[in-house]
C-alpha cells in the first residue's frame, strides 16, 4: 500500500472511534463493568462504511482500504470493550466466526459438509476419538478460542498438523512474527503474511489447498496481533473466497489481483462480525436475564458454558458441572422455554444448544 492509503486509512480510524473517545465517564468501576454489558447499538456502526461487494469492486483500491480501516475500527471497539473484562458474547462471537470460516472454506479443501455437519463433526466426536478431514478444519479456526493460544510456533506448528503439512513450521512461524513486528499498517501487513505464507508453503510442495488456508489462517493472526487483540477472529476467509477475476476465476494470495481482493474481504468480513456481534450481545443479555429462573445448582455455569462456545451438547454440559445427561436435557428445555437458548439443529437426537 502507499503512503496516501496509509494515510487515509489512519483518518478512516480516526473518524470511527471518535464517539468512543467521547463517551462520558463512568462513575466508579461497578458502573463500567455494567455499561460493558449494555445492548450494543446497532448504529455503533458506521454507516458509510457499510458496503456491498459490487459496491466495493466499483471503488478504487485506496477507497476499499479506506473502508476496509474503518470497518475493523468499529469492530475493534466491539473485541476490546474498553473495559476491564471482554464482552460476555465474545467466546461465541468467536466460534461462530471459525465455524463460518470453516463452511466458506469446505470448497476450497474439497469438503461437501455445510456449516451444521462441520459443527457436528467437532462437537459430537467422541474426545479421544481422531478428527475426520471436516472436523479438522473446522478445528484450525477454532484454534483462534483454544485455551492458552497465543500465536506463537506451538499454536502455528498445531496449525500445521490439521492441514496435514510436512516439514519444519518454524518457517511459518518466522513469517507470522516477521509481519507482526515489521512497519506498516495493519492491513497491509497481514495481506503480505498471507502472500509470504502461500509462497512458502509452495515452494515446500504443500498442497495449494493446504497453503491456501494456512495463509488466509496466518493472515487473521498477523492482524489481531497488530490491532493488540489477545486473539485473533477469523475474517478473511469469510469473504475472500467469493472473490473473482475477470475470467470468473477464484482468486488466490499467489495472483496478483489477490492483495485488492483481500482488502474488499477484510471490509465486508469486519462489517458482517460487527452485525453478528450486536446480534449476539442482544441474546446473551436474553440468556443472562432467564438465570434466575433456573432452579438447577449448575445452571449457572451451563450459562457460563453457552456465554463461551457456537454450541453445546447436554453431554458435554454434564460431563462439565456433573449432573446427569438426563438433568442436563430437561436444562435446556427450559432455557429454550424461557427463550434464553436456541436448539441448532433440528433434531430429536443428538442435539446442540447455543445463543
């Protein structure tokens, strides 16, 4: 990118976080910690930074960014709360992302399973049972919620592995760092990790499949690192895959129309999670309010349990606050009652809660 689309991106920056800057000051910490919590607006959005991808391919490069900066802007308020604790929603918000992620990539790594059959393929496998390839991939997006992740060689090298790649991944790690730490702006450098990343795993022999989703994986990690997130959400791969040439071709970080492409991603993505997010803070705050209502003694950490993942089995609720599968069924019956939790798939048998 050159100086004036560094430029006009910081401005961009600028002009949507100013009503955070604004806001009046909370009267002690009680106080913060409840506004936190508060239904995010929806006009928290920026308007003019709302754009359709056919908008956006009639803008020129410099103008995409320009949205592109101010999207994640607005975005970054919501990851970062500017309190002391993260919002209750996030922990979804962040799986739904992966899970999403994972459905737009199906195609790309020769997967017919759709976003409910990549949720099953995870969350009703047996613990120590091995991961079947859609389950895999749906694992490598989740990698951004994992316990303890932090981006560095382990978490890139356990990248590694879903993919089925070969070789040392300190390489990959090395260019993720490299992109973190070197100058420029945001954007610019996670599209660049993701070039570099491509390249490599190339020229190692990985399949273009495998390089793919390494980049546009190790593209959201070189982001949220620069933003300062304490962790990444996946975006990119949201929308990058719907990306075409003139020809009607899927783009690739390896073509040279891949870097505009990434940057019009980048602004929809940020755009759609924003739009999820004021979704997600309007249940969770429905789930929160219902608690009171639940005579069960582990209701609220089934609560604490649906506050942090895309779903959750009556299995797996039992297995983490020890009552019977039994109890825990007839639990979230009465959430779905009470309207604080959904049931995600439509089932008799086997089913998934979540917001």
């Amino acid at each position: 990118m050159d100086r004036l689309t560094t430029i006009r991106i910081f401005y961009a920056l600028m002009i949507a976080l100013a009503p955070l800057a604004h806001r009046p000051r909370q009267k002690n910490a009680a106080d913060a910690d409840d506004a936190g919590r508060d239904a995010l607006p929806a006009n928290a959005f920026p308007k003019w930074a709302r754009a359709s991808l056919p908008t956006l391919d009639s803008m020129s490069d410099v103008e995409a960014a320009v949205l592109a900066g101010a999207s994640l802007a607005a975005l970054h308020a919501v990851v970062t709360s500017g309190q002391r604790e993260a919002p209750p929603f996030l922990g979804v918000l962040r799986a739904r992302q992966a899970l999403a992620a994972a459905a737009h990539c199906a195609p790309a790594a020769r997967l017919r399973e759709d976003d409910a059959a990549l949720r099953d393929a995870l969350l009703l496998a047996a613990p120590d049972a091995a991961l079947s390839p859609a389950g895999r991939l749906h694992a490598l997006f989740r990698l951004f919620g994992a316990p303890r992740f932090g981006g560095d060689h382990g978490d890139v090298e356990c990248a590694g592995e879903l993919l089925g790649l070969n070789g040392d991944m300190a390489e990959y790690a090395e260019i993720v760092c490299a992109h973190v730490a070197g100058a420029g702006e945001p954007l610019g450098r996670s599209v660049a990790a993701a070039q570099a990343i491509a390249r490599r795993a190339g020229a190692n022999g990985a399949r273009a499949e495998a390089a793919e989703l390494l980049a546009l994986w190790g593209a959201d990690l070189v982001l949220a690192k620069r933003l300062g997130w304490e962790r990444p959400l996946a975006l990119l791969a949201l929308r990058v895959g719907g990306m075409r040439d003139a020809t009607g071709r899927r783009l690739r970080p390896g073509d040279a129309a891949w870097p505009s492409a990434a940057l019009r991603a980048y602004a929809l993505a940020a755009a759609d999670a924003h739009l999820a997010a004021v979704d997600l803070q309007r249940r969770a705050s429905m789930l929160v309010a219902v608690l009171p209502k639940l005579r069960a003694k582990p209701a609220g950490r089934v609560v604490a349990l649906l506050l942090a993942d895309d779903g959750v089995t009556p299995a797996a609720a039992a297995r983490a606050t020890g009552m019977s599968d039994r109890a825990a069924r007839r639990l979230f019956d009465r959430l779905v009652e009470l309207g604080g939790a959904r049931e995600l798939t439509g089932r008799e048998t086997f089913r998934i809660y979540g917001l």
